[in-house]
C-alpha cells in the first residue's frame, strides 16, 4: 500500500475526528446551561422532538450517504468521472424529495406525532425542528459526495458552524423565551424548549448555506469530465437504493428502538402513578391550572424520565465521537476491496476497532466511575437518584460504540443486513426489560439504563460474532481489546479514588474534575506503558511515522 493510500483512511478520520471533538464540545457547552435553563419536564418535550426529528432523519439520510460515498470511492478508484457526477446528481435529488417529505409529515402531522409518543406538550418543539430535517437532508448529499473523495474537510465545517449556531440562537432563544414571555411558569418553561429547538434549526440552515457556497466554489477543482460513459439515472438509483436500503432499515431500527423506549418509558411511569396516586406531590395538582399546565401524571411522569434523558445527553457523546470513524471506514475498505486488496482492508478494519477501543473504553469506565459526581457537577442532579442512572449508561456507552464501528466493517465488506438483525434483536431484549423494570415502583426510571446496556450488550457481542466468522482475515480481538480494557479499568479507579479525596476536602466539582485529570494521565501512561497502540495503527495517520518516533512506539 503506497504512503498516500495508507493515510487516505485515518488522515480522513483525523480530520473528522478533530470535527466531532469540537462540535461535541460545542454541544455539551449547549445542552450543560440548557440543562439548567430547562426544567426535567420541558427537557422531556425537547428530547421527545428530537427522537421523533432522528426518526425522520434516520429514515432521509442513514443508508443514502454511506451508499454515496462507497460508490463514489469506487468510481474514483476507477477513474470514472463522469460515474461520479451521475452518481450525485441523482443523490442529490433523493436527498431533496425524501427532505421534503420529512418536512411535511412533522410540520403538518406534529401533534399525532406528540400524542404517539405520550407527549402532547411537545407539538411545538416537533414542528419547530422540521425545517432542519430538510436542510439535513440536502447537506447528506454533499457531506457523501465529499466523503467519496475522501475529503473530509467540508463535513467537518459544516458540522462545527451547525453547532456553534445551535447553541447561540438556541440558548439565546431558550433564555429569551423564559424570561421576556409573560405566563406561568410551567408555560414558560416548555415555551422555552420550543426556543431552544427552533435554534436547532436555525443553525442547520446557515450550515446549508455554507456547504452550497462551499461547492459552487469548488466547481472548478472538480476536474474535467471524463471519457467514461455513466450508468443511467435508474441503474444508478437502483444501486444506491440497494445499498441504502438494508444500512438505513438497520439504522432506523436503532430509531425505532429508541422511539418505542421513549414512549414505553414515559408510559409505565405515567401507569405508576395511576396506579399510586398518593406519589402524586401537591405541586402537580397545583400546576395544573397554570396557562399550559399538564395533567399531574404526566407531570410527575415526566420528571422522572428527564432525569434519565438528562443522563443520556452525556451518554451520547462517546458514541457521537466513534462518527469520525465509523464515516472513513466504509469508503477506505470499500476502495481495497475494489483493488482486491483483502489484506488492506483486514488492517483498516482492525486498526479502527483498536483506535475506537482506545477512545470508547475509557470514557464509559470513566462515566461509571464517576456518574453521580458528573451529573451532580453539570446538572444539579442528586446524585443518589441520577448517579446509578449515569453509571449504568457509561456501561451502556461501551457497547453502542463498538457496536456502530462493527457495523461500519460489516457494511463496508458488503454485507448490510446483518447488523439491522443485531440491532432488532437488542431493541426487542431492551424493551422487554424495560416492561420488567421500569413500571415496578422500587425500580421506576433506573430500569431504563439497565435495557440500554443489555440491548447495545448483545447488539455488539453479536457483531463481534458475525465480523469473526464472515470476513476474511478478521481482527485480532485479544489484540484489539486487552490492554485498552486493562488501561481502563485501572483508570477507572484512579479517577474514583482522586475523586474521594479531593471532594472530601475541596467539594465535588472540583473533586470530580481532579479525578478526570488523574484519570487522563493514568490512562496516558498506561497506553504507552502497555504498547496498547501499534505502529501499523500510527502508520495509517498523519505524521503517524514522526509520532510513533515521539512516542517510542516500536
């Protein structure tokens, strides 16, 4: 494999990589204050819009984009320029119906949407979003074009302006709302998630624009037209659509999952209190007569679940960060395989199992080490109820990640069905647990995690299995496992300790940070110390060869 061919993958996932951290960064400075600002039952109409709003997305741009970027990787590793260009267009074209669609059916069906998910309170914030599911929608077909060509520098824009946008005019708006909008404050406060979802798609907007500035720039670095004839728009269409079609089928299974447990959840717990209504407070019944007020079960319904929905916005920020390269596998295996280069492909699809380990391992321990103290230190949070919920989710953090870096392998080697049957044989296990758990009173909301960790638990075991038995010369998973998991584990408990003893003294946000440093640099030394990252890893980077020099990696 030349130098240039063995960057092409983790130059790529670099870049992306630097993108994901900074627009998770972005997104935590957002949701932390807006956490604040929100109380638990106005964060649960905002996550309820956004379950749905994932749905609509899901279905637009799961499949499309990865189909988009193979195929453009391998006209590319063909020379067919003209197949490239065919390609887009009729992707872009797609994009734009099915963004449409997504648009109609949230802003005209919002409230039969609400009320499924046993949230009525939340037509607001879903109509508020439904702008941004179309301007996604069209940003997925240049974010795949580019991808294609392995060039990652445009996604990773476009994503930090949608960020940073979301959170100003989202905050600003949420902050607005609560304070200038005249009403009770039950009102106020779900006026206010309405704010800061329609900030959310105020921000998918100018990233829009920025990606069509961005190529309408670009069109003369495009290359001239080529000598090759393309395909017609229904063969191509037809190749996209059966490649898109079973990735987005298996990633609209992980929506519905989530869509299902939302509604589960919120249900049981709302059936709790029927059944229990001495635990209804007399701040439910009261709120009840305010201008927007909620019935007193949902009310105390939803108190709860934004405790767990609270905890899940840190959940998500492992798995978001695994897009860098979950997004740069696909089109790099799928151009060795198009050379027939089998061997390449292994080392590519091995290298991102340990450099996602590497990633994903140590910060689900640390979210299980310190669960309570974070959520305490962010969201106010008692950390008796809301710390066993962040904990079991740090688990849970786990198995998503390697179970979406799985999935890419699986895909990128052709074979698409199988991690749509992983995923529905976990969100079926997940809900079945949450029948049990959550609508028992001793249990309530913290049976939720417990369905979560077992669900991704046997999703990504079943993964592991499958990319095992099917591929040819499949990763090595003690290699690719076993010092990462050792590193952690003790970093784990490092982070735990320097907590304890800091918190003791100087109070648990300073304590909390003093263990995540400790954690940090215990975690650093291991890695080097235990040689967890190879040279063949390092080679495929950047600067990989200088940093392995650095690092005394050999």
């Amino acid at each position: 494999m030349s130098e240039s061919k063995k960057s092409t993958f983790f130059g790529g996932a670099a870049i992306l990589a630097v993108g994901s951290i900074i627009v998770k960064l972005i997104g935590a400075v957002y949701k932390i204050p807006l956490g604040r600002i929100l109380s638990e039952e106005a964060y649960v109409d905002f996550n309820t819009s956004y379950n749905i709003y994932n749905f609509f997305l899901t279905i637009s741009t799961a499949g499309l984009p990865v189909a988009l970027s193979k195929t453009i990787s391998e006209a590319n590793t063909l020379g067919r320029q003209n197949q490239v260009r065919r390609v887009f267009s009729v992707a872009l074209k797609t994009f734009l119906l099915l963004g449409l669609v997504s648009f109609i059916a949230m802003s005209v069906f919002g409230q039969p949407l609400a009320n499924f998910m046993e949230d009525e309170s939340a037509v607001h914030c879903v109509r508020a979003l439904s702008p941004s599911v179309l301007c996604v929608c069209i940003m997925a077909a240049f974010r795949g074009y580019y991808q294609g060509h392995s060039n990652m520098v445009p996604t990773a824009v476009s994503q930090i302006i949608e960020a940073t946008c979301k959170m100003i005019f989202g905050l600003a708006l949420a902050y607005a709302v609560l304070t200038l909008l005249p009403g009770e404050p039950s009102y106020r406060q779900r006026m206010s998630a309405t704010g800061a979802i329609a900030g959310v798609s105020i921000g998918s907007v100018i990233a829009l624009l920025y990606m069509l500035f961005h190529f309408a720039r670009d069109k003369d670095r495009r290359g001239a037209r080529g000598s090759d004839t393309p395909d017609g728009d229904g063969a191509i269409l037809s190749r996209l659509l059966r490649l898109a079609i079973p990735i987005t089928l298996g990633s609209a299974a992980i929506s519905i999952v989530t869509i299902i447990d939302s509604k589960v959840v919120l249900s049981l717990l709302k059936q709790m209190y029927v059944d229990m209504p001495e635990l209804i407070t007399p701040e439910a019944v009261a709120q009840q007569l305010n201008k927007g007020g909620v019935e007193p079960v949902l009310y105390m319904a939803q108190g709860l679940k934004g405790i767990y929905d609270k905890c899940m916005a840190i959940y998500n920020l492992p798995s978001q960060l695994m897009v860098a390269i979950t997004a740069s596998v696909i089109p790099a295996v799928s151009a060795c395989l198009a050379r027939r280069d089998k061997t390449g492909a292994s080392r590519i699809s091995e290298s991102a199992l340990r450099i996602g380990a590497l990633l994903f391992l140590p910060m689900g321990f640390g979210l299980f080490a310190l669960g309570g103290p974070i959520v305490q230190m962010l969201f106010k949070l008692d950390p008796v109820s809301a710390g066993p919920i962040m904990s079991e989710l740090g688990l849970a953090s786990i198995f998503v990640c390697l179970m979406l870096i799985c999935n890419s392998i699986l895909q990128a080697h052709g074979m698409v069905n199988l991690p749509m049957l992983t995923v529905v044989v976990g969100g079926i296990i997940k809900i079945l647990v949450n029948y049990m758990l959550v609508g028992n009173y001793d249990i309530n909301i913290k049976g939720a995690p417990i369905g979560t960790l077992v669900c991704f638990a046997v999703a990504s075991a079943m993964d592991l299995f499958f990319i095992y038995r099917a591929i040819p010369h499949p990763p090595k998973y003690s290699r690719v496992f076993l010092k990462p998991l050792a590193a952690s584990a003790f970093m784990g408990l490092a982070a735990w300790g320097c907590h304890g003893l800091v918190a003791r003294f100087l109070g648990n946000s300073i304590g909390t940070l003093a263990g995540i440093l400790a954690g940090m640099v215990v975690y650093a030394v291991l890695i080097l110390a235990l040689k967890a990252i190879s040279p063949d890893d390092l080679s495929l980077m950047p600067k990989g060869d200088k940093i392995a020099k650095l690092l005394h990696i050999q």
